[in-house]
C-alpha cells in the first residue's frame, strides 16, 4: 500500500529547517524515489538526465527535500541512492545557519570510505538546492564543486562506479578538531553542546543551551554572521582541503559546467 510508503510511516518527515535540533534530519535506510510525501522503490541506479549530488547533511533527509520543493510548487519525483564514498567524510561548516544550527560539510579525506546519499537532481531540482546553499550569491555559504575520481570514488549498491558527482563545498572552510584537522559533524545537539562549553563568547552571543542556541540564531540573521565570524576569530577554522574544486569566480549566478542554477531562487542560506 502507498500509505505504507509515507514519509510519516518511515519516519522521515519531519525537516531540520523545523526542527533544527535534530539536524541532519532522519535518512533512510535503502535508495529510493522521493515522490510527494511517499519514498518509493528505485528501478534504477543511475539518471543520466540528471546531475549528481552528494548529501552530507540534511539533503539526505526527505522531510527536508520536501520541504525545499514545496516552497517552490516542485512536484517532480527525486531520487536518492544510497553509495559507498571513498575520499570523503563529513565535517561542520565553518557557518552558522539562519535555520538554526551549525550544518555539515565534507571534507577530504583520503581513503576514508563512509555511506552517503547520492541525490540525483533535475534542472528544477538543482536550482532550487543550490539557492537553498546560496551558491548563486556572491557571499553564500556554499559553492557547489564536481568532485572527480579517482580522488573521489562513489560506488553503487550494483557495482556501479561513477566519475564524480556534485558537492557542497562550504565557503568559510570547516571547523577543527583541536588539532588542525576538520572535525566530524557528531549531530546537532551534541555538537552545539560542545561549542558553547569551548567558547564563552558563543555563549555571550547565543545562550548556555542548544535549545537557546537554535532559538537565537532562527531570529537574528546577523547574530548568524556575528557567530559565523567568532568562529573564525578563535581560529577554530581550518581548510576542507577541497577548496580547490570550486570555480574561481562565485559571485557568478551560474557556475561552470552547472545547469539550471537559478539565481532568483533565493531562500535561507544554509
């Protein structure tokens, strides 16, 4: 039964954007076809006829996606395929975010293999999640970088390995662990817990709490910058090592080699 499909019977319809405490969001457990509000079986791997890209945050999360494509009356189904990444893990940009939370962003990390999702996206699609990242705007927090192998290995559950695919490079770079390597994105609450016992002064300007935290930032898209900039302030920032992937000029409204950038799309950076 459809019903059975439901991104409410899965338990993946609730979106960070709404819930921001729970960033990344649920992802699924198997590929599927993102179709309304049901995540249907897949009966292929690969779309030719669509871009590939990588989610290292709440892209994999349906409830999330839905929620960017209803803002802009997109109904086309959205397949998302589970894959086998090596080169790659998943750290924390260097930003923090009007929705609330401290988001994800890769890094490079050579031989590290992990599971991610692969969203393969029509030009609609495309436009509407890279406005969503703020890659048409000049300061975005994210540009959007083909990441090729075999520097970047992405393998299907069939064998399948493709060339590369699409990422979301953040702008800002990512935060460390201490000891000058990116640090791994351990989840919202967690990670926010961990920022504000380091740092008096993210406590100054968000509060003791994630719950302060995330209410804070949703309301005052400068404190966001003001945050954004104290990270870099304390030297709590470092480079992904893939910021060399990204096009030299991002404050074009479309970047080389992109289709469907759509520069008027212009939603909450992430």
């Amino acid at each position: 039964m459809d019903n059975d499909r439901s991104l409410t019977a899965l338990g993946l319809a609730d979106a960070p954007r709404d819930h921001p405490l729970r960033y990344p969001g649920a992802w699924p457990s198997e590929s599927g076809l993102l179709d309304g509000d049901r995540l249907l079986p897949l009966d292929r791997l690969v779309h030719d006829d669509r871009t590939p890209v990588l989610a290292f945050g709440s892209n994999a999360c349906p409830g999330q996606l839905r929620r960017k494509m209803d803002a802009f009356g997109i109904v086309s189904p959205l397949p998302l395929v589970k894959s086998r990444v090596t080169g790659l893990d998943v750290g924390v940009s260097a930003h923090v975010s009007r929705l609330g939370y401290v988001s994800a962003s890769p890094f490079r990390a050579p031989g590290h293999a992990r599971e991610l999702f692969l969203t393969w996206l029509d030009d609609e699609q495309l436009a509407v999640i890279d406005a969503s990242e703020g890659v048409p705007a000049a300061t975005g927090n994210f540009g959007r970088a083909w990441l090729a192998a075999p520097e970047v290995r992405i393998e299907l559950a069939d064998g399948t390995a493709l060339p590369g695919a699409f990422a979301y490079v953040n702008r800002h770079g990512v935060l460390h662990n201490g000891a000058g390597a990116p640090r791994t994105h351990p989840g919202q609450h967690a990670l926010i817990t961990e920022l504000l016992v380091d740092s008096p002064r993210l406590r100054e300007l968000f509060g003791v709490t994630p719950e302060e935290f995330c209410a804070r930032a949703r309301a005052d898209a400068g404190l966001c910058e003001r945050g954004t900039r104290l990270f870099a302030e304390e030297k709590l920032v470092t480079a992904s090592g893939l910021e060399g992937y990204l096009p030299v000029q991002p404050d074009r409204p479309q970047q080389t080699g992109s289709p469907g950038t759509g520069s008027s799309l212009l939603p909450p950076s992430m």
